[in-house]
C-alpha cells in the first residue's frame, strides 16, 4: 500500500512525539494502520508525504542513491536574480559539501492552488518575496533551505509537490488518499 499524504505545517513525520509539551503528529489523520513514512518533511516543512507498509518500497523511496526527484514550492526572502537561480542549478557549496545541480525556475506568483499558511508566513513590507520552483535528489537535513540561504535567498515557506511521479493533485493539507506504487505516468513538474 502507498498513500500520499499532505502534511500539514507544524506535523512531525511520526505517530508519536515524546516532547513536551506534546507536537502535532501523523497519528492524528486517521491513516491506515501499519503504514511509516518513506522519507521525511522537516516540522515547519509541508506538502507530499509518501506512506507505505512495504519496507522496500520505503527504502526505494527514501534511499538517496535512488536519485528520486523531490520538488518543491520554495517561497524565498527577496527576488532571485538570474545568477542565484544558475547557482542553485549548478550545485552550491554547502558545510557538508556541495550539492548535485538542481532543477530550478522562477515563479511570477504563487500558484493557485496554494493554501493559506496557518501561521501565516510573516510579511514585511521592506522586504519582498518570491516564489521558485526546486527539484533536488539529493536528500541531506533541511538542504532546499540550506541551498537558498547559500545564494542569500533565506526559505520562508516549503512546500514539497511531488516526490517522484508522485504529486499532490488537489490534496487538501491533512488529506489522504491510496494511490498506485507506479504513481501517475508524469515527471516530476
């Protein structure tokens, strides 16, 4: 079984949290039994979350030597400019080393289908933000926000739309829905 799942922000990528005060956790949603994430999306990360009960499948999807495509909706502090956009498509240099090139562009505007943040990203009226679109695959701790930051692009808001041929199609934060282990015949957007 495979489900795609959109997490909510401020959701740990578990069932149980052992801190205290308790956090939001996947046990709320109603999920089938048996099933753990394949991968992980940071707290203060959302979007698509793959869940499976077959422990291949979810080392097929989280194994970084997969080279799956994860993108993401990456909205940025500032308004990229053409040669931060080519060195996030080159690779940057990050404390643990370079990252592999990334598929990059720059949105005019958030999508459509966007949902509205609840804590609403803060707004600054001196300071702009943009949208781009970014696909890694590549799977280090908090790497989009880390590449960003590297090109002086600090991540306000991350929202992961598709792992894979896997995407999010019209899930509403907190919904889920069983979809085939293939997925849909698409490449990543």
């Amino acid at each position: 079984m495979l489900i795609a799942f959109n997490k909510p922000y401020g959701v740990l990528c578990q069932f149980t949290d052992r801190s205290e005060p308790p956090r939001r956790t996947l046990a709320e949603f109603g999920l089938p039994p048996g099933v753990y994430a394949a991968g992980r999306l940071d707290f203060d990360s959302e979007g698509l979350l793959l869940l499976t009960d077959d422990g291949r499948l979810q080392r097929r999807i989280a194994e970084p030597r997969q080279r799956t495509w994860k993108t993401y909706l990456v909205q940025v502090e500032g308004v990229p400019a053409t040669a931060q956009l080519d060195a996030l498509a080159r690779g940057v240099v990050l404390k643990d080393g370079p990252t592999l090139p990334a598929r990059v562009r720059r949105l005019d505007a958030p999508p459509d289908w966007l949902w509205p943040r609840e804590p609403p990203v803060r707004f600054r009226r001196s300071v702009p933000d943009s949208f781009v679109e970014l696909a890694i695959h590549e799977g280090r701790n908090r790497q989009v926000r880390r590449m960003t930051a590297a090109v002086g692009l600090p991540t306000l808001r991350l929202v992961r739309t598709a792992i894979g041929t896997h995407t999010l199609d019209g899930l509403a934060p907190g919904a889920w829905r069983e979809v085939p282990v293939g997925g849909p015949r698409r490449g990543a957007r």
